[in-house]
C-alpha cells in the first residue's frame, strides 16, 4: 500500500518584476579595495562574509593539524605542552567563532533578500559594519599567539580561573577580540531580523518563507539573547583579572562554578546557533534533488522553534559532574533527552521527503545526505552524554571531542559546503565542476569519519581530552585519526579548486540552475545580477 | 505611506525592540550572580556556608547516631601560610556542640593577610551546619612568623538528613591583597621597567584591607 503524502503545493512566482530591476541608475562603485571596504551591497558582503570564513577555517585547521601531529604518537615530539594548549584553544575559538558562524552569517547575507525577495538587507551600512568587525576581532586574537606569554591556552571554553587568575597576560587582549566578534554577530543577527519580518515580498507570509530564512531567523533570535550574556561574563573576566573584583574567585566570595553556569547558559545555545542554519539549507536542497516537496513544512518550523527554546534550558548537562544536587541533574538529564524528540521530527522529515522521491546525486545532495546520516551519528553519541551517570565517566575524555566534531564538521561544516555547491551557479552563472566536487565530496567522507570515529573508542576507553601527551593503550586511535586529519585537511584544497573553477568559469547556469529548485532567488538570472527585487516581486501562493 | 516608509517604520521598530532585548540580557546576565548566591545560600547548593556566628540551638542531642565530622585544610600559591588541624576527624551526635583547634602559621618573615573560605560536602548538609564561632566569618593577619591557633565551634542541627553519616569540611587559604596572588601578572611585571611604581601600588593596595572582598 502506497502511503498518501499530503500533497504540498510548489511555489509560484512571478518572473516580470525581474527583467526591469536592472533599470534603476545606481552610482559607480569605487574602485578597487575601498569597493569591498565601503560596500553596502548584500552580496558583496555575503561573499566577504564567505572569503573570511574560508581563509579562517584554513587557519583553524591548520591549528587542527599541528594538534593532530603532536598527537600521532605518544610522547611529546613537535611542540610544546604550552603551545599545545594554545593550538586546542585556537583551534575552537576560529572555528566556532570566525569559521562556522561568519560562513552562515555570509550565507544568510547573501541568500535571505534573494528568497525573500527583498532588494537588500535593511540596514546595508550596519551590515558593512558588522563584516569589517570580523577582520578586527581576529587579527587581535590571532596576534596574542606573539605576545610574550603565548595566546589563550585555557580551552574554547575559557573556564575561570584558568582564564583569570592562572591565564597568560595575553587574556585582556582576548577578551577585548571576543568582544567585538559579539557586537558583529549581534549587529548581524538585528539586521537580519529586520529584514526578515519588514521586507518580505507582498503576500509572503512568514509561514511561506523558506526554511533557511525561518532558521535563520530563529538563530538571531538566538544570538540577541545569548551573545550579550557571553559580553557579560568576559566583562566580568576583565574586571576579576585587572580591577580586583572576585566574581569567580572563592578567595573573594566568588564562585567559579557560576562561571561555568554563566558560560554555558550562552554555551548551549550557541551550538545550536551553529546548526540550525545547516537545518535550513539541508531542508532547501533535499526537496530540490529529491523533486518532491519538502514533507512536513510547519512541522519543521515548530520543530526549530522547540530546540531553540530547549536550549536554555539544558545548559547544566555540560557539568554534571560539578557537584549538582540529584534534582538538577535529573531535570538538566531529561530536558536535554527531550531535545531529541524535535530533533528527531525533522530526521523524520528529511528521510520521509526522499520517499519515493526522484532523486540525483548531484554534489550537494551528497553533501546533504551524509550530513542527515552522520548528524544524526552525533545526535545519538550527544544522547549517551545526556545521561547523568553515564556523563561521569565521559566527561573530558575524546568520546565528547568525536560528539561535538560529529555535529559540528559533518554536521555544520558539510551543510555549509552543500550550500555553497547549491547556490554556487547563483552566485557566479557557472556550475561548479561536478567530478572534482565529487571527488571532494568522497575524500572529506572518508577524511572525516577516519579522523572522528576512532575517537569515540579511545574517549570511551579513558583518553582525556586536551592533553599532549597519552597512554600507550590509546597509540592506534590516535594514528588513524591523525591520518584521517590530514587526508580531511588536504582534500578542502579541493573544495578551495571548485570554487575558484567555478567563479572563473564553466559550464553555464541558467536562472532556474537546478531541476527541482522553487524557491524565490531561482527566479533571478545567474549570475544574480548586483541588485535585484528593486521592485518587489508578487508573491503567489498556489491554491490548493 | 507606501511599501518603503512602511518597511523603514517596522525596521526602526524591530531595532529598538531588539537593542531592547539586547540590553535586558546583558543586564540579566550581572542579575545571575546575586541570584545565583541568593540560591546557593536558600538550598545549600555547592557547599556554601552563611558566612555569619549562629547561635546555638538547645535542642537536645540525638545520642542514637554518631556523624563522622572530617576537616581539610588546602594552602594556596601566593600565600606562605600552612594550616593544620588538632584532628583529622571527629564523631559528634546531632545537637552536640564541638570543638576544634586549627592552627595558622606562616612561615615568611613579613606580614600578610589571609583568610579561610569553607565548603561543605555533601552540599546538603550545608543548611544542617550551624557555626557558632569561626575564622572563616573574617580575614587573618599574621606576623612575620607567626603562629596562631584558633578553635571552631559547631553544632549540627537535629534535623540532619538520616542518611548523612559522614560530612566533610574544607578549609582553603586564600591571600587577601589580590595583586600579590596573581602569579603570571607579576612574571609579566618582573620584565617591566615600571616594576618599583607598581611594587609601590601592592604594598598600598595590602595595606588597605578593603581590596579582595569586593564581593
């Protein structure tokens, strides 16, 4: 029996409004670098967005690398204990700070007005700011790996008081670069807003919106509510360290438990921040290579609504073991199981809209598809975390380092790439070349479940994370995850290849690039020209 | 109005309503520490101990059970005291008062403040603790030298969970003047040139015995 999918009516747009948008007089652009210092156009700061990301995932990786090489067998051999610290410690502030949030924020940029069918974000001047902040912020973090004493060594996590009273003299400078990396992502997330609830195309509902755009929107809600907090608890870093105030020391009366209460309260939702936008490309691309509607629309919103208001009330599951009454750690135990229950409805979703479905492998399918797989692979290892007693003896051991680089690297990381191969022919007017982005596709697979899966059987043997240095029984797990690092490390060369190919040349785009894409932006020629929707496209909506 | 304005009137909107939102939760996020002290003081959570004398309570002692009291003492860098106990540990019925000796020495030959904060594990027994007497209510001076020994006196409440039978308590030392505790600052202050202005500004800050409780 032939289960009945409701059927989900595709959507119509009308393609007059865009012809004549190009008629409007726009003034010369500047030339040279002050264009992309002065740009105010969504697009080229989406692609700066996208450049920044991509140089710093190579700098974050890099950092990987040097911790994989040390850690390629036992003993120390390459570098410093020290050193070792700042590389992990780097390593997660790049990635998770100047990698994984300014690609989607570029994403977000470049993609919102196109699928909403806004001319531009609405406040194109605020959102050159909050770009030009990146490089700032960044270039100040990166620099106290100079200073004397060395750079953060205390983890991404910066528990106090090893970020106050034992930190390198470095730590003020952190600060201060964590700080202005927070005002661009909060800057971004206000602008986002704003363009999603005021500029939406006449007769979009926000139950029409895609669900990139719904996620996002989501994820700045998100971000307004948890960024300032983070601002709040370095604040009160830099007054313990140079103003003589205690918040976190006990000598004091301080307490640096509330530290981690205060850390992880922005904590839990930022690494949901970190992936409900990928939720959101996945729930585009799917639909389009399966050339079916996406099953479950509504479901998927309230499901993305329902893991954003969870996570602020799971925060505690990350310090089970700080001594937290048995009614705490039963309630942040449960909470966070629930998580799995929206978490879940949208697994459900995405295999129920490839039922049937006639479905082409094409290099952002691969992408999307290994992600559903492989999250849900996280997912399940973030459950065995989630339960109380079995969290005392994960906790700090590599079975969490192989969780969270599950979520995160073929989680966030491949949803960010099939973005990219998806709306690469948008962007540029030229299909990505398909064999080589293929071929990425197969070595980062491999690449990283090598690099990954192993460490599941070493953190659940006993291997602590975060140290140099480690027993003789852990020496095979380590090897292959070190080679499986610089195979993943050496086949992003090739993604870098693609789109290099692909802004330069190749085999044409027209404007709908893909067979089963629907929404809005593929309604725009390719490449999409500068401005676009000057003249607020009409929105249909097919009736059933 | 047409499309445009109506668009700029709700950004303007949205703007403020999320600076508003915006400056609530950095506000909230300052509010979390004396709410989370408020807390920790109601239920006892994390060991910590009113940090004022109780009076004792006649209320008669339970001479059917015995709890095994045990104390630690921890030093600190930064602070050349060494801190001992008459005993390691005690058997007290609930209701009983107690007594026992600690004894503060500091082996460098200047002065220094100090002071011992307490934990208490398991945390629920925290509220069950009653002090009547301690050194840890305030900071310590010592001598150069010198050597003191100070008696806690406690009770344990009648009311004590049955199934706490062992409750340990931890001393750690703390040093009061700030500037002197943190190491790496003055590793990075040894190779500066400003080091005598700023060996001036400790030994003002230790003087004033305000800086450290700031909290």
């Amino acid at each position: 029996m032939a289960p009945k999918l409701p059927p989900q009516p595709p959507l119509q747009h009308s393609n007059t409004a865009v012809a004549d948008s190009q008629s409007h007089g726009h003034a010369a652009p500047p030339k040279g670098i002050l264009r992309w210092l002065l740009t105010t156009n969504h697009k080229e700061i989406g692609s700066l967005y996208l450049i920044f990301s991509l140089t710093m995932f190579f700098i974050g990786g890099i950092f990987a690398l040097v911790v994989r090489a040390e850690l390629f067998q036992p003993g120390l051999q390459l570098v410093e204990p020290e050193f070792f610290n700042q590389m992990t410690t780097m390593h997660g502030l790049i990635m998770v700070f100047a990698a994984v949030m300014p690609a989607f924020t570029g994403l977000a940029n470049w993609m919102i007005p196109l699928q909403i069918g806004a001319p531009d974000m609405a406040l194109p001047r605020l959102n050159n700011f909050s770009f030009w902040l990146l490089p700032v912020a960044f270039t100040l973090l990166l620099s106290t790996l100079f200073m004397p004493g060395g750079g953060p060594n205390f983890g991404w996590t910066f528990y106090a008081p090893l970020s106050t009273t034992y930190a390198p003299p470095s730590t003020t400078f952190f600060i201060l670069a964590l700080h202005i990396a927070g005002i661009s992502s909060i800057l971004g997330a206000i602008n986002i807003i704003a363009t999603i609830l005021n500029m939406r195309a006449p007769g979009m509902r926000l139950m029409d919106m895609p669900l990139f755009v719904w996620t996002w929107l989501i994820t700045a809600f998100l971000l307004i509510a948890v960024m300032p907090v983070l601002a709040g608890v370095i604040t009160m870093m830099l007054m313990d360290i140079n103003f003589g105030t205690s918040f976190f020391d006990a000598a004091g009366g301080g307490d640096p438990v509330l530290f981690q209460h205060l850390f992880w309260f922005f904590g839990h939702p930022e690494v949901y921040i970190m992936i409900l936008p990928a939720f959101g490309i996945v729930s585009a691309i799917i639909p389009t290579f399966a050339r079916k509607p996406l099953f479950g629309y509504a479901s998927m919103v309230y499901a993305t609504a329902a893991i954003a208001l969870l996570s602020f009330l799971v925060w505690a599951h990350h310090m089970f073991i700080v001594g937290l009454p048995l009614v705490a750690e039963l309630f942040f135990m449960y909470s966070t199981m629930l998580i799995a229950v929206p978490t879940g409805v949208k697994v459900f979703n995405w295999v129920t809209t490839l039922f049937r479905g006639s479905i082409s492998f094409e290099s952002p399918m691969l992408f999307s598809l290994a992600f559903v797989v492989l999250f849900t692979i996280g997912g399940f290892s973030g459950l065995m975390l989630a339960i109380a007693p079995a969290d005392f003896q994960y906790h700090d051991t590599y079975f969490v380092v192989a969780h969270f680089h599950y979520v995160l690297v073929p989680g966030a990381i491949f949803a960010i790439m099939a973005g990219v191969y998806y709306w690469l022919p948008k962007w540029t007017g030229h299909y990505p070349n398909e064999k080589l982005a293929q071929w990425h596709f197969w070595f980062s697979i491999i690449g990283v479940n090598l690099t990954f899966f192993p460490m599941h059987f070493a953190g659940l043997a006993g291997m602590p994370r975060r140290i140099p240095d480690y027993a003789l029984q852990f020496a095979d797990f380590n090897l292959l995850s070190s080679i499986g690092a610089f195979f993943f490390g050496a086949s992003q060369l090739l993604f870098v290849l693609v789109v290099i190919l692909c802004v330069r040349g190749g085999k044409k785009a027209p404007a709908k690039a893909w067979e089963g894409a629907e929404d809005l932006e593929w309604t725009v020629p390719s490449p999409a020209p500068l401005h676009t929707f000057e003249t607020p496209p009409v929105f249909h909506r097919a009736s059933h | 109005m047409d499309r445009r304005e109506q668009a700029q009137v709700g950004v303007r909107r949205t703007v403020i309503r999320t600076l508003a939102v915006l400056v609530g939760m950095f506000a909230f996020a300052f509010a979390l520490v004396p709410l989370y002290d408020v807390f920790c003081q109601i239920t006892g959570i994390n060991g910590k101990v009113d940090a004022t004398a109780q009076s004792i309570v006649h209320e008669g002692v339970d001479e059917s059970r015995y709890i095994n009291v045990q104390f630690i003492t921890r030093g600190s860098p930064g602070l050349p005291w060494q801190m001992s106990v008459e005993t390691r540990q005690m058997s007290v019925h609930p209701g009983q008062m107690a007594e026992v000796d600690f004894t503060f020495t500091n082996n460098s030959h200047s002065e220094n403040w100090g002071r011992a904060v307490p934990s208490v594990s398991p945390s629920r027994a925290t509220t069950h603790l009653r002090k009547i007497s301690c050194f840890c209510f305030e900071e310590q001076q010592l001598e150069g030298d010198e050597r003191l020994t100070i008696p806690l006196v406690f009770q344990l409440a009648r009311d004590l969970p049955e199934d706490i039978n062992t409750i340990t308590l931890v001393y750690t030392l703390y040093p009061v003047d700030r500037v002197i505790q943190s190491v790496s600052l003055d590793n990075a202050l040894q190779s500066n040139t400003l080091n005598d202005s700023q060996s001036d500004l400790r030994n003002d800050l230790k003087n004033n015995k305000v800086v450290g409780e700031t909290i």
